[in-house]
C-alpha cells in the first residue's frame, strides 16, 4: 500500500525559509499528481501547490513568487520550497497523491511563522 511520509515543517521567523519534503513509499511518484495543501486553525483546507504526473509544477496566486513545487524522481520525493514566510503562511501542511482509484494524503506537518 502506498504511504506519504512527510518532513520539514518547524517554527521559523517571518522572512525566513523552510523546505517540506514527501516522501512515496510502495509505489512509483511520478504516476501520482501530488500536490500541497494547508490548512490554518478555523479555515478551510487551501491548495497551495501541484505537479501533475504529466506535467510540471504550478502553484497557487496567493503564493506565487515565494513557493515552489518540485519533484525528484530518483529519490521519489516532491517537495515544497518555502521563502519569505509571513505569519499568515502559518498552518497544517499536508501532501497529497492522486492516483485511481482514489486520493491518499500525508499526515501532515506542522509550519508556524512567528512575527
């Protein structure tokens, strides 16, 4: 069965970078659209980031310019490369696969940016 398993998330200062890792396990990465998503306490769920499993990387306006999605094949790995952090970046960071027959998400990491 595939597993996500996820890093990097800490508390960091605002301005300051963080990069989150996902690691597949049990299957291949490049036959899943992986993505970010966050979510704040009290907000909905936000996508944040995707790389399509036969396309490349987008990521969403409100975080354009300071976030960047990549994948490595190699090492069956997508990250999330954080710059610029504000305190409104602060929330649960979950990857996600998309593959048939379903959705299959991270446990999730913890980001907090301090002011």
């Amino acid at each position: 069965q595939v597993q996500l398993v996820e890093s990097g998330g800490g508390l960091v200062q605002a301005g300051g970078s963080l990069r989150l890792s996902c690691t597949v396990s049990g299957d291949i990465v490049t036959r899943y659209t992986m993505a970010w998503h966050r979510q704040a306490p009290g907000k909905e769920r936000e996508w944040v980031a995707v790389f399509a499993s036969g396309g490349g990387p987008v990521v969403a306006a409100s975080v354009k310019g300071r976030f960047t999605i990549s994948r490595d094949s190699a090492k069956n790995t997508v990250y999330l490369q954080m710059n610029s952090l504000k305190p409104e970046d602060t929330a649960v960071y979950y990857c996600k696969g998309t593959k048939w027959p379903g959705d299959y998400w991270g446990q999730g990491t913890q980001v907090t940016v301090s002011s």
